[in-house]
C-alpha cells in the first residue's frame, strides 16, 4: 500500500504542475484555478445554484458566496430569485460567456500540443488511463458496459484470470489453461456459436466470460471472473446472463461449467441464474487437491401439460 500511496503523491504533483494549480493568475487570466473551475461549472450547467456548486466542487460555502459576487461586478452572471442567496439560480451573461470562451481557448491551446505530439494508440492509452485513475478513485459511481471481445482482448482475459486465481496457489498449470482455453477459443471460433464477453468501467477491463460450443448441443460457459475493484456491482451476474440469453438463441440445449467449492461467489452466480450442480470430483491438476464441480443449466423449452 505505501508504494501505491507515493505513487499517488507523486502523481498529483505532477498534474498540479501541469494544470497550472499553482499559479496565482490561471492560464494569464486574472483568476485562480478555483475560479476558472466555478466558471466552467456554472458554463455547463443550466441555471445552477450556489449550493450545488458548492457541493460539487467541496468548497467552503463563504467562498463560493466571494467568488460569485466578484463574478457578478464583473458583470459575468445574474442572479435569479430565490429564498436566499444560496437558492438564486445563476445564469451566465454575453459577458461571461465570452470570458469563458477566452479561458476554454486557452485552456485548449495549452493542452494541443502535448496531445499532438502522441499517435494514435498512444492517444487511446491516455484516454483509457485518465479514466481508470479517475473510476478507481472516485469511487462506485463510474457506469460499466459489456461489448464483445476485440483484439488484444483474450491475452489480457488470460493474464488476469491467472493473477487473480495466484492467491489460490495455483500457479503455472492454472496459467497453462488460461492460454491454451484462450487461444484455442481464437483459433477455432466459431461465429454464431460462440462469444466472448467483456465488461468495461472506467475504460478499463472489469470482467469477462466465454461461451465455447462444447459439442452435442452444449454451450460451455469458461473463464469468468470479475476484478477485485468492480465486485459487487452485478458484473458477474451479467456476464453469466449475456451466456445464458446467446446460448438460448444459438439452440444450445445445456450450459455446462467447471468451477472449483473454494469460489464461493462465483458459485453464488451460478445459482443465482438456475444453474445446478451435477457432479463433483477432487483433482490435483494445480498442483494440490481441489474439488471441482460441475454445473449444468438445462435450456431446452418447457412443454406444458397435456400437449
């Protein structure tokens, strides 16, 4: 945790030089950083209050009151009316849009060249970056997606799949599955019977599932895991859904899967979506006794009675 910490300290020094947070006179304007930032805020808002900029923002409410007040000698917003000067809806004048207009300019000319200077994967890792510091630090509030696998993508599944089963203890043969499952599913997919899935939040990776055609009218569902920092948002139970739904409609008429007892949630997933145990066995295939299971969930339509 402390490398992370001083990584982190280290980081925000580095934006707050960058941003030009230390500078008394924000991009040569005659406004702090704090100011600029309540003006792009009321900018890009409709008619907000002074209470949610200041609950947006964190700040003390004196000093939003003091900011706004400067904002509106020179002549950049009105106020509308309200209980009290809290709850007066903010509205910016021509004036004051065109003084946002004069910072954003400037705001974008700082930024140009820096990004003009990368090509464009290295444009597409920034991206992706900015939103994963900013979905693993802000919290749970960051929407997650589930899209289809593209490249690059199942090494990737392959990789995290054998870093989060490590605490397991089992290792290099569990790592050897995950390459060959991944590559096999590559080489041989077959469109319309298979698929993979994966679930994105924050521009990053937060989970992912496969269904493989295991032959016989059977779909396999394989490889799901969710990362430890997006539990507990329904990813996994998505994932096994966005299975169950393609299975259907491919005309699989049974998933079958091989989990392991000690994978407690995921086991709660399966259940959570029909899915029943039919066999278990204890293997040492990585490298200690485990007990495997396997579960099946039967899709083929239910005929009423008497017809």
């Amino acid at each position: 945790m402390d490398d992370a910490i001083v990584a982190l300290r280290a980081f925000n020094r580095f934006t707050t030089r960058f941003a030009g947070a230390l500078d008394a006179h924000y991009l040569d304007s005659d406004l702090s950083l704090t100011e600029a930032r309540l003006l792009y805020e009321i900018a890009q808002r409709d008619a907000p209050l002074a209470s949610e900029l200041q609950a947006e923002l964190d700040l003390d409410a004196g000093y939003v009151s003091r900011i706004l007040r400067r904002f509106q000698t020179k002549g950049w917003i009105t106020r509308g009316k309200g209980e009290d000067a809290r709850r007066r809806p903010i509205s910016l004048t021509a004036k004051g849009r065109t003084a946002f207009a004069a910072l954003d300019t400037r705001s974008r000319a700082k930024v140009a060249p820096y990004v003009e200077r990368l090509g464009a994967a290295d444009r597409d890792t920034l991206v992706v970056a900015m939103a994963a510091i900013a979905g693993l630090l802000g919290g749970g509030d960051a929407p997650w997606h589930i899209r289809t696998f593209r490249a690059g993508d199942l090494a990737l599944i392959a990789s995290r799949q054998s870093i989060l089963y490590e605490s397991y203890g089992w290792g290099r043969p569990m790592e050897i599955l995950q390459g060959e499952v991944t590559t096999a599913f590559l080489r041989d997919f077959k469109p319309g019977r298979e698929q993979c899935w994966v679930a994105e939040r924050a521009g990053m990776m937060a989970g992912a599932v496969f269904l493989c055609d295991a032959g016989d009218d059977v779909g396999q569902l394989r490889l799901l895991h969710v990362e430890t920092w997006a539990r507990g948002l329904g990813i996994g139970s998505a994932l096994v859904a966005e299975c169950v739904k393609f299975a259907r409609l491919a005309g699989y008429e049974t998933i079958r899967l091989w989990t392991h007892t000690v994978l407690a949630s995921a086991r709660r997933i399966y259940e959570g979506q029909g899915f029943r145990i039919v066999s278990t066995e204890v293997h040492d295939e990585f490298g200690k006794p485990e007990q495997g299971e396997i579960w099946e969930l039967d899709l083929a339509p239910v005929t009423a009675p008497g017809s």
